[in-house]
C-alpha cells in the first residue's frame, strides 16, 4: 500500500491549482497516497503558498513545525526559477517543481512515515456518500476531483 501524503495548495487561481495538482498527481501517485487537504488540517505535510500569504499568523505558525513549505510568485523574468523556497511562476518545465517535491517527500518519509499514516479522514459512522471519501482519498484524476 502507498503511502500517504497530506498536500494542501493555497491562494493560487483555480487554473494554477489544477496545474499544480495535475503535476504532481502525474509524477508522483504511482508512490504515494496523495490526499489534497485543507491549510488547517493538522496531518498537513506539504504546502504550496501564494507568497503574499505567507506572512499571515497562521502560515507562520505552520512554518515552525515540520509541514515542508513551497512559496509560489508570480514574475515573468524568473519563470521556473527556484530561489529560497520560492517558485517563480508561470512554470516552463515540472522539473524544478518535482525535484522540490521529492526532497520534501524524502524528508517526510524519514520524519513520519516511522508511524504508518492513513488517509482515512473520515469516522466509519459519517453519514457521507463512498464517491466523497473515494474523491478525497484515493488517486483519482484530478479532472474528476476538480469536477465536485
């Protein structure tokens, strides 16, 4: 079984965020359980970030702890660069994007995956429909998600 990862994208256009999860589904699902989450879960591994929100209270908070943090800023000139954590956008290539997830996956691994991690977020007795929990925690294709 895969392991999961607990991935939330904040502040960014809708088209943006499709075009990161798309990304990221595609190079990475074949190995891992990825679970889209909100900002405030409290599993949250990764973050990827609209830089102008990066100074709110509580992605400061979330920066302290051991949540691995990916600012994204829009600028023409440094399209694709990776510079101190920050992703310049518009994206070229997924290269850059992928290797900063990876290493960020490598060292998830080795801090949480020592106790194994479920993506079941919801009780077995929630009155919810299987598609929703089939829709948050599963390797869906992110049209499919996207289309709720």
């Amino acid at each position: 079984m895969a392991k999961s990862v607990y991935v939330s994208i904040f502040g960014l256009s809708l088209s943006t965020i499709n075009d990161l999860k798309n990304i990221i589904y595609n190079k990475f699902s074949s190995q891992f359980d990825i679970c889209w989450t909100p900002i405030s879960d409290d599993r949250l591994q990764i973050l990827l970030i609209n830089d102008d929100f990066s100074d709110i209270d509580y992605v400061e908070k979330i920066n302290k702890s051991n949540v691995r943090i990916l600012k994204l800023k829009k600028n023409e000139k440094l399209s694709g660069e990776l510079v101190n954590n920050i992703l310049y956008l518009p994206i070229n290539s997924s290269q850059i994007l992928n290797e900063w997830i990876s290493n960020a996956l490598d060292d998830i691994h080795e801090t949480y995956y020592n106790n194994e991690n479920s993506c079941n977020i919801f009780p077995e007795n929630a009155d919810i429909s299987n598609t929703i929990k089939r829709l948050c925690c599963t390797n869906l294709s992110v049209k499919a998600f996207s289309a709720i």
